[in-house]
C-alpha cells in the first residue's frame, strides 16, 4: 500500500492505477450538497480547490476527548450538478463512495482529476485517522460546514484513474 502525501502533483495523480489502495496524509476539505451550493451560489471556495482534495463527508460530533466523530464517505453521485463548474475551477482529487455518471467521468479525464473512494460503513474507524478539524466556512451547516481535515494515512482506493481505468467497470450502475 502507497502512502501519499498531500497536496499531490499532477505527476503522482497520473501514476494512480485504478483499484489500487493509498494511504494519504496530509490536509483535505470537507465539503457536501449544501457547501457545494453555496460555494457556486457565492462564487467563494475557502480553500485552494486546485491544491487540497475534497472529501464529501458530514462529520458527526465529536465525542469526548475525540477531535471528530463519525466521519464516513458521502455518495459521490450526489455532487454530480456541481463537479462540472469545481472541475473548471482546477478541482484535482475528490474522495467520496460510489460510481458517478460515465458523463462525470469523461470530465474528470479531461481536467485529469482523480476520483478516490473511501470505504462506507466505517466512519469510526476513519476518524481515528483524523488529527485535526478546522471549520473554515458556514458553519451554520453544521455537519456540512466547510472544514480543513488534517488527516494521517487515511485509507482509499483509487476509484477512476487517469488512464481510463474504474473500479467500477463492469457495474451497471450508470447514474445518467
């Protein structure tokens, strides 16, 4: 297994092989349907969404002594309406659960952007790799504020390559 530190060069994004599992660490923003909203509604990203990956989360409350609760991947399909205008904005890596659209995947190969896919159902276990939470951006979301994740060998999979390769092929699962 590859560890990867974060922010990562479009050299090591173009060296990502479909399937394959990466520990990264390093800092990502979380962000979900509404921050996605209000960030094209407001034209304000409160981070560089060249540089920092977006997690599609909703962290639950961090429990005593704990710097983040429950904080498990968020179905990627449904920020699909906003990859479009973030991926045009010079977004490069999203982390997410799920299959999106062949159409959303043909976008992330042509802006070579790299899809990776936490694993659902093990939210626990993923905030142990959490060392750092810092709410950036509307935190009257809530859960679906806008933080900075400092995160340490946090788990994925390499989902869509840049090589045309999915972890997916062969579902039919097409959300178009």
């Amino acid at each position: 297994m590859r560890v990867v530190t974060l922010p990562v060069s479009q050299d090591v994004l173009n060296s990502f092989v479909a399937g394959e599992a990466v520990l990264l660490s390093g800092f990502v923003a979380t962000a979900r349907d509404a921050a996605h909203s209000l960030m094209l509604e407001t034209g304000q990203i409160p981070f560089d969404i060249a540089v920092m990956p977006v997690f599609y989360t909703g962290s639950s409350p961090a429990p005593p002594g704990r710097v983040i609760g429950s904080c498990g991947p968020t179905t990627s399909a449904r920020m699909e309406p906003f990859i479009p205008e973030l991926l045009s904005l010079g977004m490069k890596v999203v982390i997410g659960k799920g299959d999106m659209s062949r159409e959303t995947r043909q976008l992330f190969q042509k802006h070579r952007a790299v899809y990776l896919a936490a694993t659902g159902g093990a939210g626990a276990l993923a905030s142990t790799k959490i060392k750092s939470k810092k709410t950036v951006a509307w935190d009257f979301l809530g859960p679906e504020a806008v933080s900075i994740l400092e995160i340490d060998e946090f788990p994925v999979f390499v989902a869509w390559d840049l090589h045309n390769g999915s972890i997916y092929q062969g579902v039919d699962n097409d959300t178009e």
